[in-house]
C-alpha cells in the first residue's frame, strides 16, 4: 500500500484554519480526507457538515471524509488510523491534521519521523500556516508560537488581507520573507484556496527542489558576506517598514532566515562532522533547514534538510553539464548564530 499523504494545517488563533478546512472539506475533489483535530481547538468543525453529532472518536462528514478528534496522543491516533484503513473499516486518501492555534508544528512534524509505525504508513507533504493579516503584527511581536509557525511553513495563507490598508499588507508580506524565505506566500479570501495549493506540495521530500522567493536572492538587499553568502537581515531600510509605521522600525524578530552559498564543493566528512555538532546544539531553536549542496567526490547534487533535531540527506539528480556547481543552505531558526554557522560551513568546505 502505497503511503498517506499528511498535511499540517497551523496557524495562530483565528487566523482561519477552521474556514480553511471547511472550504477544502466540502469542495468536490473526490478524494476522502480524514481531518484530525486538536479537541481544544478554538472552534471545532461545525456540525452543518457533518453527518451526525455523536460522541464517537471518528465521525462520517457528509461528502465521505471522516473527522477524528485527538483524545490521546496524535501518534496513538495515526497509528490507528492506518490500522482500520489496512483492515478496510475506514477509507481515506490523505490525512490533514488542524492544530491549535497555540501549537508549535515542530513536535507534530517529528512524529513522521521518529516513530517507526507512523513513518510506514505516512508521508508528511507539507505544512500549512494561515497569518491573520488583520491581527499579525500584533501576534508576531508578542507570541513566539506564531513566529515559529511562520518560520515551519511550506506554504504561508494570509487571510484577512481587506481588512488592512496595502502598506499594512506590504510590510507584513515583507516581514514574513525575512522569517521565511522559502514559504511562498498567497493572500486568500474566505478560505478560497485551490487544491493544488494545499494538497501534494511535497514541502518534506527530500528530492523536491529547493524554493526560495526569487527576489530574497536579489541584490537589491545588497548584504553580502564575504563574496558567497547573501543574507538577508531585518535590520534592512526597507521602504515598507517606513510605511507601515511611519518610521523605521525594527522588528528583530527571534525566528529569522538566511542563506548560504558557495560555489567551493563541499568535504562530506567535515561539513557531517559539523553538522551533527550545530544540530546537537541548537537543534531546538531550527525550525526548518534545507539545501542543496555540491559534495567533493559525487557528480550528483545531494539534498539535505531537517527539523529541529532531525536531519536527513538523500542524492538527487546530476548536476546538469552546463549548470553552477554552487551549494545553496537556507536556515530558519530562533537566534541562531549566524557567524558560528558560516565559519564552520566555510571550514567544511574541501
């Protein structure tokens, strides 16, 4: 049998998960969706779209797909749900799981990989995070669960959007580039969001291609340090801070991003060695840390990514024979040391 899809749905409190949800829920796709909800979410699915209230653990909707609350851990009830679905008892193509808003998806995301049963039975796609454009600002400055559900995304949904004057928009779009430079970003409006833009996103596999904003590689941010690394820091005059409040304004968000490139191949021992170090260390403050490097000794590129603690590698396709060897890092984390990170990925290099 071939794996479950899983998708991570987050997003701080009202933020629109539940409308979200609903929308992608009720909509004729023909795929059944077994949902796995927080039961102390703020606003559970409302029962106009499910076949019955009842008190059981897993309810039919009316369109097919099933809604399961969590009333013990999330891997008890993966791991049942795959059982019933091997047994023929319930049906379902794809599982999406809506957090509480006041979640951090990093332990929800660690559950696919650290549990034996839950890794062969599913894939994780990818994570989701809804940001209440109308409530953000306000949110990101003061709780650090929604900047690391920012710092998670695969895909960033800003909701909420007409409620706020374009500068307003502007400058929170920019900011969230900062925290995460490789989620793109789409303004939707009542939670209308094609398919293709929440299911199969592929954020988690290894071989998928490494997507960072075009424009975060710009040189119009012009920091550059020493000659290969392109950073992107928030201490940047960026006109839509000006504009949004009317001076500069620093936010120095703890969840920030940047990026390493070097056209020098990496050694694979020493940049391991080193590796393993930084993620033994500071692995609870990496959010999501993906690249793909030029390793001495291979024509292949090799991809690499982890959360938090967990790290893996996998050998991608060849390098194409006209194509830069250059090795390109993103690292999404909470005050992490940047120059501790470059110098030990410039000592890495052969």
């Amino acid at each position: 049998m071939s794996l479950i899809p899983a998708t991570i749905l987050t997003g701080f409190l009202g933020s629109g998960k539940t409308t979200l949800l609903k929308r992608i829920l009720s909509e004729a796709h023909g795929q059944k969706i077994a949902v796995i909800e927080n039961e102390f979410g703020e606003e559970n699915i409302d029962n106009e779209i499910l076949v019955a209230d009842t008190q059981e653990q897993i309810i039919q909707m009316s369109n097919g797909c099933i809604c399961c609350t969590i009333r013990d851990d999330l891997r008890n009830t993966l791991q049942r749900l795959a059982a019933q679905r091997r047994k023929g008892e319930l049906v379902f193509d794809r599982v999406i799981i809506e957090t509480t808003g006041l979640a951090d998806p990093g332990p929800v995301a660690q559950t696919f990989f650290m549990d034996d049963e839950v890794a062969e039975s599913y894939l994780l796609d990818s994570i989701l995070t809804l940001v209440d454009a109308k409530h953000a600002a306000g949110q990101l400055n003061d709780r650090q669960e929604a900047r690391r559900q920012v710092g998670f995304a695969d895909q960033l949904f800003i909701s909420k959007a007409d409620l706020v004057p374009a500068e307003a928009l502007d400058a929170l779009q920019h900011r969230l580039r900062h925290m995460n430079p490789r989620a793109p970003q789409k303004v939707v409006h009542f939670g209308s969001v094609a398919l293709s833009e929440v299911l199969d996103l592929r954020g988690f596999n290894l071989n998928a291609k490494l997507d960072i904003a075009p424009d975060f590689l710009d040189d119009e941010h012009g920091a550059h340090d020493h000659g290969h690394d392109h950073v992107h820091d928030e201490a940047c005059d960026h006109p839509s801070h000006q504009h949004a409040h009317g001076h500069h304004h620093h936010h120095e968000d703890d969840v920030k991003s940047f990026v390493y490139r070097s056209e020098r191949p990496f050694d694979p021992a020493k940049l391991e060695d080193f590796l393993g170090a930084i993620v033994n260390v500071y692995g609870p403050r990496m959010l999501r840390y993906k690249g793909v490097l030029s390793m001495k000794g291979t024509d292949r590129k090799v991809i690499f990514q982890g959360v938090h603690q967990l790290m893996g590698s996998d050998l991608g396709p060849q390098w194409g024979s006209g194509e830069a060897r250059v090795s390109k890092m993103v690292f999404i984390g909470i005050d992490l040391p940047r120059d501790i990170l470059v110098q030990g990925l410039d000592q890495s290099l052969a």
